[in-house]
C-alpha cells in the first residue's frame, strides 16, 4: 500500500513540477471536468467549463483531471516462462516474452500499471490513448526470476495474481512455486500484487473440489450448503485476507480462477472489497467496461497470432490515423446494438453497411474480441455484413470492431455488447 500509495504522490507531484497535462480532445475532456451526479446533476462547488479551456483548467484546478474517456487497454495474462515448453498452453520462452515487451514500444502501446487503470475508470485520472496492462497468473518463480527482470528493463509495472496455497510452503506449493520473500521484494519495488484465490479450482456450487483432509490427504468433494459456502469463503476472502496480512498490503483485485464464476460469487467478491474482477476472456476495455468482468488475453508460448490479435484489437494509434476516420457506432444500426447486454450467445453479428456510405461490401472487415478477424456474408438486399457465431460465445464482454474503405479512405467503427450468465456454461479457460 504504502508503495502503491508513495508511487502515484510521486508521479501527481512529477506532472504538478513540469506542468504536464495529458492532451485529450476537447470533446472528451468537458465529462471529466465537470463530474456529473446520476441523474445529469452538476456536483456543487463546479461550474461548466467551456470544452476548450478545459485542458488548461485542469492543470490548475487541484484534484480536477482531464480523463481521455476514448483510451483503450487490452490486459496481457502470462504464466510461466520456461526454455523447453512442456505446456504451451501456460508456458512462454523469455525471448518470445521479450520481443513482445519490446513490440509494445515499438508500437506505442503504454504499458500502465492496474492501479492506474482502475483510477483511470474510476475517472481519477488519465492514461494515454493505447494501453496495456502486464500481468501474471498462478504465482510461479520464473516469474520473479526470468519474466521480471525483463519488465525492469523497460520500466513496465506488473500486476501479479497470486493463489496463496500456490505458494511456497502452501499446501499447493511445489516446485517452481514462488517465495512470500520473493513477492515481498516485488512489492516493495511498487509490482501490483493481487489475488488468484486459495486453491486455485472452479468457483461455481455443484463441482467436485479437491479439499484438504486430515494428515496432509486431499480427497475430491462435490460441496454443498454451509460447506460450500465456507469453502467459497476462504477461495474468494481468505485469501485476500492471506495475502493483505503476509504482505501488509491492499488487495482489490481478483483474478478468477478459469474465469468461472456466477452472480453469486460477483456478489461475494464486491462485498469483500474487490474493487474489480478478472477473466481470461480477452477484450478491448474501455473506461466503461464493467469492472465485475474485465477480459484479459491468456498469451501462449508459440502462438504469437495471439498477441497480435490483442493488439490489433485496439484502434490504431491517433497520430497514425490520418487516413482512417471514425465512425460512431451509433450512426450504424447493429446487431447486438452498442452496450447491449444479452441473456445468451447470439446468433448473428451483423452491421448494416448504409451507415457507412458507399463502403465496397468487398473491403468490409470485422474482427470480435477473444476471435480476431470473422469471415463475414454479405446480404445486398439489406446491405449488412453478417458473422454467423459458430460456437457459442460465453458470457462476457465482447468488442467488435468494423473497418471498410471508401472512396480509397479507411473507416473504422467499434461497438461493445455483453452476455451475461446463462451463456455457455463452459466459459474461459485456464
Ligand atoms: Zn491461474
């Protein structure tokens, strides 16, 4: 906490001395400036600001920041970092690990830290036009040893999600399990540590877990009633409480263990203080996207497709943008419509072109989060592209994003939509 805590006076004061302010578009700025209550009150003691001075009001109005509300960030997930890969699912060499670091700056996608971006939604302060957010699963010692030292290199901050049992010494804590001495050091250098759960098993009431019996015996359990719910105690809050107490620090986030979980669990977490919950159902975010299910991209060892797909995901850097023009998903009518929120899987993903203008339904791309590009059919009769949803999409949150070209020009259009539960019950994956 005190790290965390230490590292944003520092950075507030930095920006204070050298008069930084981030550069947002004046459209953009006037929300964040004049914070608006529900119900479009204006707080007290705030008067409207014309969108033009905003930006310079900022600077010299303590406490008021400028929020760029259209930044958008993928959060990268990694797990263990190993020359011989024996799971590639989990498993990344660290020169692959590497070379992407490095294709991140390359590309000037920020690296932010978690804190940040949840101060960020939170609308407490800005972050730049692309970002990511690095982080690892599991608690595994390559990550201290291999993955970390890389990170220092370029000056990356890391956020960590720990399964306490995982750790040395914990009942789960094998070989190749991190140290609480190591996790100390990393704290006290400013890495984010949060939590992964205890045991690191599927949350949901109704399936068998492995429970710890007398004499160091483990025995598989399908629990219910009372039992589950201590047993989903000690997942979800203990060790939270583990982790605060070991390592005298503030936890808020919770990764989930598979990306299972259920309103119930949700509920338990928000209770808890878990200020934002995580899945390995990869998405663009934005500053609007629900913090109960934040989707990052599970990156594995020899796929580099999957990297780059995250990246792809988020819109091409503004200062690079000269010859794509925007396009509000609102002037397109879309199926799911932006921001819907469906009981299940649809079907159909489809977007009527005549939004668009003139578009040559031959230039016509969509890429969806979690899939990448989708072969699309063309309908002229009504104009619309559409992707027929093959497998059933789980419950999350889903960013599409249209492009097209015009008259030799390249239009570019986003919208969101959610599933909530009751999609397939086979969401994520480890
Ligand atoms: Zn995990």
């Amino acid at each position: 906490m005190k790290t965390r805590f230490s590292c944003i006076r520092v950075l507030i004061f930095g920006l204070a001395v050298a008069g930084v302010v981030w550069r947002v578009s004046a459209a953009d700025a006037l929300p964040a400036v004049v914070p608006a209550l529900p119900g479009g009150v204006v707080k007290p003691g705030l008067t409207p600001i014309k969108p033009d001075a905003a930006a310079r009001t900022a600077a010299t109005k303590p406490g008021v920041v400028a929020v760029d509300r259209n930044a958008q960030v993928v959060i990268l997930c990694y797990h263990r970092f190993v020359e011989k890969i024996r799971f590639p699912g989990t498993e990344i060499r660290p020169a692959e690990f590497e070379a992407q670091m490095q294709i991140l700056k390359d590309r000037g996608i920020t690296v932010i830290g978690m804190q940040d971006f949840l101060a960020w939604k939170r609308s407490e302060k800005s972050i730049p036009p692309r970002c990511a957010i690095i982080t690892f699963d599991d608690g595994w010692e390559t990550q201290y040893s291999v993955a970390w030292p890389i990170l220092k290199k370029f000056a990356y901050p890391l956020t960590v999600f720990v399964y306490t049992e995982g750790v040395r010494g914990g009942s789960l804590g094998g070989g190749g399990a991190i140290t609480w001495e190591q996790l100390a050091e990393m704290r006290d250098e400013g890495v984010d540590i949060e939590a992964h759960s205890a045991t690191h098993q599927d949350l949901r009431e109704g399936h068998a877990v492995m429970v710890a019996l007398a004499a160091a015996k483990r025995s598989k359990k399908k629990l219910t009633g009372e039992e589950y719910v201590q047993w989903l105690q000690q997942e979800v809050v203990g060790c939270k409480e583990v982790l605060e107490q070991k390592l005298a620090l503030k936890v808020n986030c919770y990764a989930v263990p598979f990306g299972h979980y259920n309103e119930s669990i949700k509920q338990l977490a928000q209770q808890s203080g878990y200020e934002a919950l995580f899945t390995v159902n990869g998405q663009v975010l934005m500053i609007d996207s629900p913090t109960a299910a934040l989707g990052r991209y599970a990156i594995e060892g020899g796929k580099p497709k999957g990297f780059e797909d995250a990246l792809k995901m988020l819109a091409p850097s503004r200062g690079a943008t000269a010859g794509v023009a925007e396009v509000a998903a609102v002037q397109l009518a879309t199926l799911p419509a932006h921001g819907e929120l469906l009981r299940s899987s649809p079907p159909l993903i489809t977007a009527d072109l005549t939004g668009l203008g003139g578009v040559d339904p031959d230039t016509v791309e969509m890429r969806l989060s979690s899939h990448g590009v989708v072969p699309l059919s063309y309908d002229p009769k009504t104009n619309s592209v559409a992707y027929h949803v093959t497998e059933k999409l789980p419950a999350g949150n889903y960013s599409v994003i249209l492009s097209a070209k015009a008259d030799g020009k390249k239009l570019e259009t986003r919208w969101t939509f959610r599933i909530g539960k009751g999609g397939a019950p086979t969401a994520g994956k480890p």
